[in-house]
C-alpha cells in the first residue's frame, strides 16, 4: 500500500534521510538526501540547511537570500527544483 503523497507545504526534514554534507557555505549548508516517502521514494536531492538567526544577523543576510532564490527559480535546469510557494 502506497502512501497519499505530502502536500509540498507539509513537506519537511522527517521525509528524508540524509546521507553526508556536500558542501557549506556562509549562511548553511548543503546535504545529500534520499526522499523516504512517496511519491518520490529513493529518489536523491541536495537539501540546503540555512540558519534564520545566522541570515538575519548579517547587514546583507536577506539580500543575498532573496538574490539567490530569484536566481534559481529564473533557471530551468534538470537538476534544479523550482521553488515552491
């Protein structure tokens, strides 16, 4: 019996198991995982952790944040998830 698929704003870190950090940055960090629930279980994603506190801390914190998600979700790439809302 399959599971009903998780609404994307239910969706959190309990679906997934992380397996090692693929990189780090300055405001987080990047972790290889394996989606644990339908409908894409077994599939492997790159998750980034970011810490709100850190994010908020630095003068240019929000700035940077809200560059990079107009960035990613601009590009059409098979290996980038579009953002959702």
């Amino acid at each position: 019996m399959t599971q009903e698929p998780p609404n994307p704003s239910q969706v959190d870190k309990t679906h997934y198991t992380f397996q090692h950090a693929i990189g780090s940055g300055g405001f987080g960090i990047v972790q290889h995982a394996t989606k644990r629930t339908d409908p894409d279980m077994n599939k492997c994603f790159a998750i980034k952790s970011m810490s709100k506190a850190s994010i908020l801390k630095r003068k240019s914190g929000l700035v940077s944040i809200y560059t990079e998600l107009k960035i990613l979700a601009s590009i059409t790439h098979v290996f980038i998830c579009k953002p959702v809302w």
